[in-house]
C-alpha cells in the first residue's frame, strides 16, 4: 500500500498546487489563533476552507484541519467554533492537541476524526494508547525527537495509526512544550500560534552582513557569502566566553527521504511535510518529490534522486533524530 | 549567494539605462492605474494583507535605479517610482527576477531568502503578508497587460513573450510552475 503523503497548505493557491502534484492529503487551519501557523497573510477563512475541501475531494484528496493550539482559559468558544466550522466544511479529520479540546470533540462531533498534533509531544505507546481509549484518536504525529527504532517499537504496540515529519524546518524541541519563543517576545507557537512571530523579527543587512533580531535580542548575524537561517531561538548562534556557536542545532531542514523504505517496514503510516508558511511553489515541488518516491517505493523501483537543497533552510539538510548522530 | 547553477538571471542593461533617464511621474500613474485594475479583478489579495493594508512598502530591484514604493491603500493602491532613498514600513530588495518571479509563483519566497537573493528589512509581519497575499492571488502581470490592451493584446503578447525569451524573466504565470 502506498504511503500518505500529508502536505501543508497556507492558502487556497497552496492547496490546489498541493492536490495537483498528488498530495493524498492536505492539512491547513483557520486564519486565527486555533492554529499553529498563525502568520500574516496566511491561512484560511471560512468560505475559503469550505471550497478548499470541496477542490480536493474532487480531486480524490483529503483535507485535515490543524487547530493545533492550546484554548486560552474564559476563550475556549474561539477553538471550539473552529472544530464545528472544520466539521461544517466537510474536513475528513481534525489535527488537535488539548485533551480539553478533544474531550469537546469527542463528546459533541463523534462523526469527525480525530488525529493528534505533534504539539501534544506523545511520544511512547502508553499515552499514544491513552488518547485512542479515552478521546477516540485514530492517528498520532509524532515528535520529531524519536528515532526510527523508536518509531517502530511505538507501532507495534498501538493500533493508532502514525504520521512522521520527513521534510521541512526541524523543530528539536519537545513540541507543545517549548516556550523559548514566549520568553524573547511574550508569544508562544503553543498559545497564540506563533513560534518567533514575524512582528517581533527584524533584519537588518550592512555591507554584506546579515543581523536578525527576535524581541530585540541579536540571534543571528551571518557574513555575506553564508545562507540565512531563520529567526528562531533553538538555532540562533550564542556567544559564551571565547565560543560562538549554534547552541541548540545548526539551522538545517529535515529531509528523511532516504528514510522512507525504513518508516514503511517500521509500520508508518503517513510522511508529512512541514512548511504551511511555504509558497505554493514550494508546495508543489515538495510534494511531487515525495509522490514519486512512494510511488516508486510501491512499485518496487529504486528511489529518485533528491531535489530539494535549495528549498532547506540553511541550504543544509539532516536526517534529525530518525538517526541520532549529533551532538 | 545564489547556487551557481541556479542564477537568477540579470536584468538587461538597456532597461536599466532607460530607467535613468526616463520620467518616473508618468510612469508611476502608469502602474497605479494598473495595479487598481489588479485589485478590481483581485480583491482576495487586499483583504488578506489584513491589518497591513495600508502599509508603505518599498519594492527595491536592486539591479534597477529605482524604487517602487507601494501602498495598498485597502484596494485602491498607489505606486510611485523614486531614484531617492525612499522610506517605508516594510523594504524587499533583491534582483528584478526575484521580484517578478515571486509575483508569477516562479520561486520560494523562502529559499530566496535563505540563499540571501532577497533581503527584508522593517516590519517583517507586513512583508510576510504581502508576500503570501501575492502567493495566493496567482497573478498573472502579463496577461493582465494583454486585457489592458484590448485590440493591441495580441502584439503585446507577442513583445512580452520576445522580451521573456531574451532576458529570462519570468514576465509570465508559468503553468504549473517550478523552480530554477
């Protein structure tokens, strides 16, 4: 059976891009803090949602709702409208993280699936099994923390079924729980949304010389002849004493392509890709990337090359911890 | 730092001599009016700009000797070219094939930024919309010329296809688009 490519959509335009270069699926979220890509100028309203799932069932392709963040206390309207609405659209799943939030869909939108987020970090068989029996979740994302041994020993003790991040920004944190964001700019990826919002970056270039700033805080500065990163806390580049080094990770991409045949017999379900605040054009060349390595993964013919480098963060890519080798 | 493989290609030199000398008041109401009839026949593109929908942004070719300088305006967008330093909210600067790409979906906002062949400067959050506004509108400049042009479409199709051949610019919405 092949393999579900799980693609990101930020806007209509990348959803189609996304289901014409063969995304089985689709995953993208309301233009509103209940997701986890709460970016300017991204996202879905209501109406667009609406015939964005309609485009891709005509096509033979699904579409999965992320409402990813954790409900504000005295706010939970906000999040639950979300789940009604993804519902009303015609969503085949919703990606949700809050045992809150999924105790409420469970209990008032039986009929619609339930998967579970990256951001709620389940990471062994015992609360992937724990969120199955008591909130009926039928797929699990998991943490891009584990490796593939690990991934394997996972599915065969569950019946959930598993969805792994091959492509796309690494995040090395424990996700949902990761508050670096929070104490640079007082916005979370966990609460509002936003991981290293773009309201609080500031680039600035001087005779070649790339600073960027998060809340202030000088995190990158790159020469003129290296790549850019991105803004983010766990890949800046720290000064302590006579080092300067990338404390965290080096900012790189994940790429586990040449991965694929082993999450297959590890009993992986679905590879999705990260990148809802990518282009359209990053959509499609992703997408039809990964299409023909599982399709040539099925057919049993070797693995095309890969393409992507220059889409990587960093223009430097990493198998991340499917193999454990840094540091 | 683009891949040596992957160039963006040059601007001609003639254009940018031409953009020397030429008057930019003319040429600014030229591109107003254009750029309204773009947001009458796109309208989802201002309203995803959201709260910046009357940002001042500056559009810098950087192998041009000018810069654009566009405010949304919510709909009713204004442009003015400037061979000053121009201020804004929000500053992309980068090659006229970058700039043009982006517009037709030619290229990843993203990787040109990561291969440092587009430098943001000023309120990140505004250049972010309006880059993933322009994402999600698949416009299509010249063939917005070609309806502006009525009886004259076809010989503008035929110039702007000639000028896309010679120069390498993406002065066109590819079909299904892919990077370099």
């Amino acid at each position: 059976m092949v393999m579900e490519i799980v693609c990101p959509a930020g806007t209509p335009a990348a959803l189609r891009a996304a289901v014409k270069a063969g995304a089985h699926t689709v995953y993208c979220g309301f233009n509103d803090e209940t997701n986890a890509r709460n970016f300017p100028g991204l996202n879905f309203d209501r109406a667009e949602m609406r015939t964005g799932v309609d485009f891709a069932h005509q096509h033979g392709a699904k579409v999965l709702v992320a409402i990813n963040t954790f409900p504000r206390a005295g706010d939970e309207a906000i999040w639950h409208r979300a789940i009604h609405d993804a519902e009303a659209c015609g969503a085949d799943a919703v990606i949700l993280a809050d045992p809150g939030l999924l105790d409420h869909a469970a209990r008032h939108h039986p009929g619609l699936r339930r998967h579970l987020s990256v951001q709620a970090a389940a990471a062994n068989a015992d609360v992937i099994n724990f969120y199955a029996e008591t909130f009926g979740v039928k797929r699990v994302v998991l943490p891009r923390v584990l490796s593939v041994p690990e991934i394997a020993a996972i599915n065969a003790e569950t019946e959930v079924e598993t969805e792994v991040f091959v492509f796309g920004g690494l995040c090395v944190m424990a996700e949902g729980r990761c508050s670096l964001s929070s104490y640079a700019t007082g916005l979370s990826p966990n609460m509002n949304g936003v991981c290293s919002p773009a309201s609080h970056v500031d680039y600035s270039e001087h005779q070649g010389v790339l600073d960027a700033r998060l809340g202030g805080y000088l995190i990158h500065r790159v020469d003129k002849d290296e790549p850019a990163p991105y803004p983010t806390l766990c890949k800046g580049c720290f000064s302590a004493g006579e080092k300067t080094g990338h404390l965290f990770e080096d900012p790189v991409s994940l790429n586990a392509e040449r991965l694929i045949p082993q999450l297959q017999k590890s009993g992986v379900t679905a590879l999705k890709i990260e990148g809802r605040q990518r282009s359209k054009s990053y959509v499609a060349q992703v997408v039809r990337n990964f299409r023909t390595a599982v399709d040539a993964l099925d057919a049993g013919r070797p693995l095309p090359e890969g393409m992507l480098a220059r889409l990587s963060e960093g223009q430097a890519m990493t198998t991340g911890a499917y193999k454990k080798t840094w540091r | 730092m683009s891949d040596p493989q992957n160039q963006l290609p040059h601007c001609p030199a003639a254009l940018a001599a031409a953009l020397r000398v030429m008057p930019l008041a003319p040429l600014s109401l030229s591109l107003t009016a254009f750029s309204r009839r773009i947001a009458r026949n796109h309208p989802a593109l201002f309203q995803r700009l959201g709260a910046y929908g009357r940002t001042e942004f500056v559009l810098d070719p950087v192998d041009l000797p000018i810069v654009v300088c566009l405010n949304p305006n919510d709909g009713r967008p204004r442009i003015k070219l400037t061979r000053r330093k121009a201020q804004g909210a929000a500053r992309i600067s980068g090659p006229l094939a970058a700039l043009i790409g982006l517009v037709h979906g030619a290229f990843d906002g993203d990787a040109l930024f990561f291969s440092r062949d587009l430098v943001i400067e000023g309120d990140t959050g505004a250049a972010l919309a309006l880059r993933n506004a322009i994402d999600d509108a698949e416009l299509d400049l010249a063939q917005e010329a070609e309806t502006l042009s009525g009886p004259l479409a076809r010989p503008v199709h035929h110039l702007i296809a000639i000028a896309e051949h010679q120069t390498g610019l993406c002065l066109t919405r590819p079909e299904d688009a892919t990077i370099w």
